[in-house]
C-alpha cells in the first residue's frame, strides 16, 4: 500500500473550553476495521502509529498490524514508538545526562554546533537514588542523612545543575523531595498530554519511557509506560522512536473484592507468582474485569510497578472514574481531568464494565483468594504465605546447613533478653552459629532468621495510602501493648514523597512509628536499592563471626541476592504492615499466624492478629489524605532546599570535565569516532570471560551497593585519595566510567562456573590459569588484542534497566554474550552498546556442551547479520571443535542499524550532524 493511502484521521474535541485536535481511533477503524475488542494498549500503540503517519518510519502496513492483531493475538510485525516524554532517576539519569554531554564534545570535536544535542522531549529527572540510610532510630536522622547526602553528592548534583541550564526541555526534581515513580504518579502523570503545533492544541494518550524498570507503575494511572535503558531513553529523548516488535497482550481478568487483613502488597506478590509463572516476558499485560471497579488507583499502581518482577513490558490499568477520582484527589487541574474523560471516552480507551477484549492469553484471580505473603528469600516472584514463613526459612536453612535440621524450638516460648523481651529464640537454643552480642547497653543472643533490617521503603507500597496508614496503625497498637522492636533490627521510613508524612502527621501515627524506631530517614529508594547503609558495628562483626543467615524485610519490590545489604543472604518483600510486625518480632523463624509476636507488661502473649487495624479504622485514617497535601507538596518541586539552590554551576554549553573528578569523568565511547561506521568483522579467537548460570540479574552485572576497599574500584579510588569511608555508592559514581568498569560482574554473590566454589566477581584468566579479580583479567586481554565472550544461562539480565550492565560489559572488551535466554531491556541495552547478544539453539547449552571456559570461541556472519538470523559460533577446546548455529537476538532493523554503529548513541549522534 502507498503513503497516500494513509487514513485521515484529525478530529477535534472539546474540554474545559478548550478546542483539542486528535487523531481519532473509531475514524482510523473506518478505513482499517473494527478495533472494538483491540487491547487498550494496542490502541495507544495504534493512536501513535496515526500521529506520526507522515514521518517515513511509518508506513500504512504497520497502522492495518496493529488491527490485524486482533486475529490471532500475536504479531511480527515491527514499528517505531514515540512515547511523548521520558523519565530519569538520578543513578541511570547521570550517565545518561553525562552521555548527553559527551555527545556534544563529539559534535564540537568534529566541526558542527554542539547545541545541536538536546532532549527534543521533556525530560524529567528526580534525584531520589542517592541517599542511604547512615542515621537511624531518632528525631534527627532525615536532617542528617540529606546533610550527607548533598556532602557526598556534590560533584554529582552541581554536574546535574549544568545540566538542567545547559540543554533544553529538561528538568531536574531535587533531593529529598521524593521517588521518581511516585512524583509521576502524584504529580507529573497526566493521563491525556496535550502541546501547541502550528496554533492548534493536539491531545494524545500520556506515554513515556524511563530509566528504571519500575516506570510500570504509572500503568495504574492509565499511561503507558516502561523501563528501558539509559541508552534508549536517550535515543528517545533526542527524536528516535522505540523500536519494538507489535507485543502479545496478556489478560488478567480480576473478579470479587479483597478480604479484610488482606493488602495491596498481599495482591501484587500474588499477581507477580502467577504473572511469571505463567510467562509474560516481553509481553504487555493488561488489567480487566469488574474487579477494578472496587480497586484503589494506589493498589492498582502498585501491581503496575512491579510488572519487571513479573517480567512483563507493562502491566497497565485503563482509565476509568477511580482515575478521574485519584487526579482530583491528588490536585490535578479539573481542565486537565475533564480532558482525560472526554479524550478516553472519544477514543474507546475508557474502562466500561463487561469490557472483553482479545487477547494473546489470559489469567484471572478472584481477589478474595488472596492471602497474607512475603516474597523471598531472592526472588520477588518466590511468593510464601505468611503461614508457610516459619517452615520456608527452616527448609531454606537446611539446605544452608548441608541438610541437617536447625535445633527445634519450643513453640511460642516467651523469654528475656537484656530487659528485651523477645519470641522464638530462647535459653536452650545452642545453634553454633548463634553469637552473643552487645549494642547500646543492652546484651542478646543474635540468631539464624534474626531480622536485622526492617525497611517501610520504596515506590511500590510507599505511594499506597492504605498499606501505610495500616504500618502506622499497627505501629500505634503494638505501642499500646507495650511491645518494642527488637535491638537487633534496623528499622527506617523512606516515604516516596512528603505527602506520605502530611497524612501520617494529620492521622497522628507518626508519633507510633517514632516511638518503634521507624523515624524519617529520607525521601528516596533508600534499602530498596541496596542504600540500607551500614549495620552497627557489633551486628555486622556478630554476623561474619558466625557465618549468620539473617534477615531483611523491607516493602520493596527487589530481594536480589547481595542487593540490600552484603551480610544478609536472605530477603522478604512484605507490605509496610508486616514490615513493622517482623521488626516486633525480631526473627522470621515464626509463624505469625499463629505465634506471639512479644508478650505485653503483664505476661500475656501479643498475637498478630490482636494489633492489626481493622479495614474501617484504615480507611478512617485514609480519610485524612486531603487534596490540599499534594497541592503543598508539589507546588515547589523543582525548587529545592537552600544547598541546592547554592550549588555553583558553570554557564557553560559545552561540560568542562574535571580531570580529578572521581564522580563525572569523560567516558570514552566516542574516541576514534568518524562520521561514518566502521565495517563490523567477526570474532576471532574470544576467551571466555565468565560462565554464568541461570537468572544472572543486572544486579549480579552492573555496579551497585557498596564499593569493597580490596575491589578493583576500591583500589581506583584509594589511589586518588578517596578514603573508604567516603567511597558512597557505586550508584553514585555512574558517572566515571573508570570506577564502572571496575565494578562490573564485581557482585558479592555472582558465581562464575570457571571457578569451582569461588562466589564474587571473580575469574581464572586462561592463559595464565591464575585466579583474578574479572575487571584485572580483562584488562590482561585487552592488553592483547583478545576479544573477549561472556556465555550464560536462561534469563540473562534479569532485573533492573542497568545500563551499566551493558555499558560495563563493553569497555571490558566483551564482544559478544552467547545465553540460553535474555530479559527484554538488557537485551536490548547490550545492542545499544555494541555488543551482540547470541543465543544458544534449542536444546544445547553451556552444560551439553561440556563448557568449562578454558574454550576459545569464533563467531562468523556478524557483518551480514539479519535481524532474528543465525551465525555460527565455532567453540575450540583441547578435545576438539564443536560448531553451532546460534540465533542472533538483533530483533528488528533498527536494532541492526545500531549495531552496525557501534552503538545506538553512535548513530543518533550521527543523524543529528547529517551523516546518516
């Protein structure tokens, strides 16, 4: 079909007294076919297929796809996405605002205008990464913590200033203000965008991408969006579209209401069990039924969130009056709402009860199934009773124990400790592992399960009323027991915005959480994102001693292993309530539906079930939530405190690199490069770097958490001066990449199969056969000339939009991964890097073929590579050789377009001066 056959499709509409063009969808159905049962997602794909119908990426043959979906539920077909703004927090959003400058020095360096680089999108970045949990337990640790904070971030945040004077359409949201994924929920989020064109105002569906998986959770409010990497939100950012094969849409029908005791974070690890059970990889989910009708826009934002836990692109809710109901409560502009009903409504995008729409697969819960749960001990997906708790970690510990069983308990015995009274661990428990400790004047026994960290943290339950006005009321009762958290545990609360403390202060449990230790800590991710920030000394000493398997139980949505703190090998996702309740009981070596939590001053056991707030006392302190609490909050977003306000800044277009900066260094993607691509050649002769197992996260890849001093990094930084204990994070310091690479594949608990009980970061550098820190190794490659493969298992790169994981990966001189399976953004991000993802044909692997990475591997075909085809992957060892005919994972053209630059920033940066 020609492009004169495009439908015509502009409409207006009236809203709010205002005249708005769009492109209207029951019009396009008029040329194309009935798209009446088409997924709402599909439909927003399909409205931004029309708006962007003259630009030559998009051809009519792509608009009829997307209605011939409808046939069979699935598609080949791929087109290009243009989401209308892009997301960013402060550890992705860095090196992405350091790439951007980068790109201007390569601009400036070949003869054109560096001005020419800048977000031709808005772009939005919050800083909410940064700040750790270093003060605790008191009435001043917010104050200190964000004193810390700006002391270590400087260099960072007056990098992040520059930025917001330096390029167009971007804005910075400062420190402790709050999370990225909650401020776009509360404020930033509209439903329906709008923007002046030629005099005309057009409406279109709020659509984004952003620099963490967990931009999922604004499908709760009707927009579609979802993580992607640094890389890509950037290639977004300055006017490429997302390349992207038509999805499969997945249904989860949800029916009845939610019992009582029954939470929001209860529902999500539920639909996160089945969702990944079922496999939604790549996939869109779309929530439906009449279920929806009695589900709260919080709870359903935080199923939305947790959409990369269950390994979907999305996992989005349409719009519908609980929407309309959330914007005004939140503070949105009545225009703005009435837009969104009259938009939705002319567009079929509304929800409408009975609405039954075709789709790829479908699931479906009654949501009075749904009971009590915790996620753990490293996956979010391993979704356990609250009942079944007690049994899991003993099963767990077993294993942890070569097999034989921990001492029984005598069940529900109530003893003290250093005036502490405490359940489940008692005088004739004589575990050797068991340590006795002493922090703050007061002497116990530390044991296996003891919960060492209790964290009310991250976007997905912090943005949720109900389950933390239920935290605080639990907190309250619990007080009135005279129960008390146990002196081993860490307790914190990192609110997702200052409107959580308005309503906690107006429901007067704040007071509650104080008194149980669960003080302000900050405005961020904070323990969710492995800021959990140091034990105290005694603790940490009493763990290493004993070789512990303690516990963290944090409201987040990532347990990975050695994510949330390096000594606690086992981590629970709960909602804020639980959180609290195991922070009373102190071990997770109990049955709480059953055994006392504590005993109150008279003796009497406290039960769980005796302190829970009922649903009306929670929806009664729900009712203090008041609109006017986000009005205040958000109406000096982007302003910040008075620090930041003071942070000096260059008035500069063009970054002036700093070479003593151990924070923003001159990354060197861009060195060499020539305005036209070099011919891709093959791989000759690679070594094997590692050899991974299954589900290897971005986690277990990328830098995060802490920086060891004994690590590659930490020598980097010692030899600049940098003292141990001003390392930060390696989240902080995403903008060097010398500090990056270092810590790439460094995570405490990877484990490379080259290296037989060997766990950590660490690899046998062939030639040598010497044992050796991964980042030293390849360097000895790189020194050379060797190329260099990584091999894995099924769901590499599982986890995060890291694009560290991928960036990392390529300075140590990785050329290609060769993997049973990958995660979809990782997937992605590796292409976006250079670096060819292969993946092993159906039924060989790692293991059939005898793989030990003392093999060299070749890999022919990569110069005339088709998206989707084959290359032959030649594996040479002392026994022989052995040839395969991997799948090559460049998916579309235009991921091949990228690779064949070295680079998606490579080739924008090369559309941009008209090279390309």
């Amino acid at each position: 079909m020609s492009r004169d056959e495009m439908p015509d499709t502009l409409q207006t509409l009236d809203a709010g007294g205002t005249t708005y063009h769009y492109y209207s969808l029951p019009k396009a159905a008029d040329a194309l076919g009935r798209i009446d049962r088409l997924p709402k997602t599909l439909k927003i794909l399909l409205e931004n297929q029309l708006r962007f119908a003259s630009d030559p990426s998009v051809a009519r043959e792509d608009l009829q796809a997307l209605v011939d979906w409808q046939q069979g539920g699935r598609s080949d077909r791929e087109i290009g996405y243009r989401p209308a703004r892009v997301l960013m927090q402060d550890f992705t959003g860095v090196p992405a605002v350091v790439d951007l400058a980068s790109m201007r020095a390569a601009v400036q360096k070949l003869g054109e205008d560096p001005s020419r680089i800048n977000p031709l999108s808005p772009v939005d970045l919050v800083i909410d990464h940064s700040v750790m949990v270093d003060k605790f337990g008191n009435p001043t640790a917010f104050k200190d913590n964000v004193a810390i904070e700006m002391e270590r971030n400087r260099e960072r945040y007056e990098f992040l200033r520059w930025g917001q004077q330096a390029f167009d359409n971007f804005s910075v949201v400062p420190p402790g203000t709050g999370i990225c994924h909650q401020v776009n929920l509360e404020y930033l989020g509209r439903a329906v965008w709008s923007k002046e064109e030629d005099g005309k105002t057009f409406a279109y569906p709020d659509t984004l991408v952003g620099t963490d998986s967990h931009t999922t959770m604004i499908n709760g409010l009707g927009v579609l969006g979802w993580g992607v990497g640094g890389i890509e939100a950037e290639a977004a950012m300055l006017g490429q579209p997302v390349s992207m094969l038509i999805p499969e849409v997945v249904g989860f029908k949800l029916t009845g209401k939610l019992r009582e005791g029954i939470t929001a974070t209860d529902l999500v690890l539920t639909v996160t069990q089945m969702l990944r059970n079922h496999g939604v990889v790549g996939k869109f989910v779309e929530f439906y039924g009449d279920g929806l009708a009695d589900l709260p826009l919080a709870d359903r934002a935080t199923i939305g969130n947790m959409a990369p836990e269950y390994g979907a692109t999305c996992g989005f809710f349409p719009v519908d009056e609980e929407t309309l109901e959330y914007m005004r409560l939140t503070g949105r502009d009545a225009v703005q709402i009435e837009l969104v009903e009259a938009y939705c409504k002319a567009q079929g995008l509304w929800r409408e009860p009975g609405d039954e729409p075709i789709f790829s697969d479908a699931l479906h819960l009654d949501l009075g199934d749904v009971e009590a749960s915790l996620a753990g001990p490293k996956r979010p997906q391993d979704r356990v009773a609250l009942k079944d708790m007690k049994a899991t970690f003993e099963k767990l510990m077993e294993g942890e124990n070569g097999g034989k069983p921990l001492p029984s308990e005598e069940k529900g015995r109530l003893f003290s400790e250093g005036g502490q009274t405490a359940v489940g661990v008692h005088e004739s428990y004589e575990h050797h592992d068991s340590q006795n400790v002493e922090l703050d004047g007061e002497q116990f026994m530390l044991n296996p399960g003891a919960v060492v960290i209790a964290a009310i943290t991250s976007c997905t339950n912090t943005s949720n009323p109900s389950v933390m006005m239920a935290a605080g009321l639990l907190a309250r009762n619990a007080r009135a027991k005279g129960l008390r958290t146990k002196p081993w545990v860490k307790p914190s609360l990192a609110p997702g915005s200052k409107v959580v403390t308005e309503y906690f202060q107006a429901a007067g449990v704040q007071e509650d959480l104080d008194a149980l230790g669960f003080n302000l800590v900050g405005y961020g991710c904070t323990t969710c994102i492995g800021n959990s920030g140091p034990l105290p000394p005694p603790i940490e000493k009493a763990i290493e001693d004993g070789d512990l398997t303690v516990a963290s139980v944090l409201s987040g949505n990532r347990n990975f292993e050695g994510r949330i703190h390096p000594l606690v090998k086992t981590n629970w996702l709960a909602s804020p309530p639980l959180v609290v309740a195991y922070a009373l009981a102190g071990n997770v070596r109990l049955d709480l539906s059953s055994e006392p939590l504590g005993e109150d001053p008279d003796g009497n056991p406290v039960y769980l079930q005796d302190i829970w707030p009922s649903q009306a006392d929670i929806a009664s302190a729900v009712e203090k939530v008041k609109t006017e609490m986000f009005r205040k909050e958000y109406a000096e977003v982007f302003e910040g405190d008075e620090t930041w306000k003071a942070l000096q800044v260059p008035q500069s277009q063009v970054y002036e690199w700093s070479p003593s900066s151990t924070y923003i260094q001159h990354p060197p993607f861009f060195e060499g490069m020539g305005r036209e691509p070099e011919p891709i050649e093959d791989v000759e002769n690679a070594h094997i770097l590692a050899l991974l197992g299954d589900s290897v996260t971005t986690d277990h890849i990328s830098p995060a958490g802490a920086i060891k001093p004994d690590s590659p990094a930490g020598r980097y930084l010692q030899e600049r001066g940098i003292k141990p204990v001003d390392f930060n994070s390696y989240g902080s310091r995403r903008g060097n990449h010398e500090v990056m690479m270092r810590g790439t594949f460094a995570n405490v608990r990877i484990r490379n199969e080259m290296l037989e009980g060997v766990i950590g970061g660490e690899t046998r550098h062939v030639p040598s056969g010497e044992q050796m820190a991964i980042y030293d190794a390849a360097m000895r490659y790189q020194e050379k000339g060797t190329p260099l493969v990584v091999v894995a298992g099924k769901e590499y790169g599982t986890g995060s939009s890291r694009d560290w994981a991928a960036k990392g990966t390529r300075l140590l001189g990785v050329r290609a991964v060769l993997a049973e399976s990958y995660e979809r953004i990782h997937r992605s991000n590796l292409i976006g890097m250079g670096v060819v993802p292969l993946q092993f044909p159906e039924g060989e692997d790692r293991k059939s073929l005898g793989l030990t990475g003392d093999e060299t591997i070749s890999i022919e075909g990569l110069a005339s590579l088709t998206p989707g085809g084959r290359v032959t992957v030649t594996i040479k060892s002392e026994k022989g050789e052995k040839r395969i005919e991997a799948l090559c994972r460049i998916d579309t053209a235009n991921e091949l377009e990228y690779y064949r630059h070295g680079g998606i920033l490579h080739y924008v940066l090369r559309r941009m001066i008209g090279a390309v």
